[in-house]
C-alpha cells in the first residue's frame, strides 16, 4: 500500500494580512477592456426574436438577388440584422 507524505502546513493569513487584500482596491477589468476598444471593434451580442420576426425577415431576405446557380439565400440573418440596424440609426440621427 502507498502512503504519501502530509501536505504541507500553510501558513495561516493574520487579520492584518485579511484586511490588507480586502483594502487593497483595484481596477475593474471592465474598465480595461473599454480603454482599448475602439468603435470598429465587433462586440458580441444575443439577441431573443420571435418565430413570427425570423419568417418576416426570411420573406424579406429571400427578394434579394442570389448568385446564380445558388440555393441559398441572398444575405445571411446576421448581415440583414445588422443592415438594418444601420439603417435605423441613420434614419433616427438625422
């Protein structure tokens, strides 16, 4: 039978130590992040649509023009998505 040798004591952090760690503050990682983003960094979203939107915009998608000889569709969701988004912000700046 193996026997192994007992883990080495730790020593143990005195209250100083404790509140040391706790007041010792810090810089929230989100703030890095945001400090090295600029605006044409894609940036991850989910989004939640219903049945009824995803056959709209799959009615709307299959209008466009495709390749010939293609069976797919004209534009992806994604791509129809975020153009109009596009068009809505423009539309809403101006």
């Amino acid at each position: 039978m193996a026997v192994s040798l007992a883990p080495p004591k730790r020593n143990v952090p005195t209250e100083a130590d404790i509140e040391a760690v706790i007041n010792k503050g810090g810089k929230p990682t989100t703030d890095i992040i945001i400090e090295n983003e600029s605006d044409d960094t894609p940036k991850h979203i989910n989004t939640r649509l219903t049945k009824g939107l995803i056959r709209q915009i799959d009615a709307l998608r299959a209008r466009r023009p495709r390749k010939p000889g293609s069976p797919k569709l004209g534009i992806s969701t994604h791509d129809w998505i975020v153009e109009a988004v596009i068009e809505k912000l423009a539309r809403d700046s101006a």
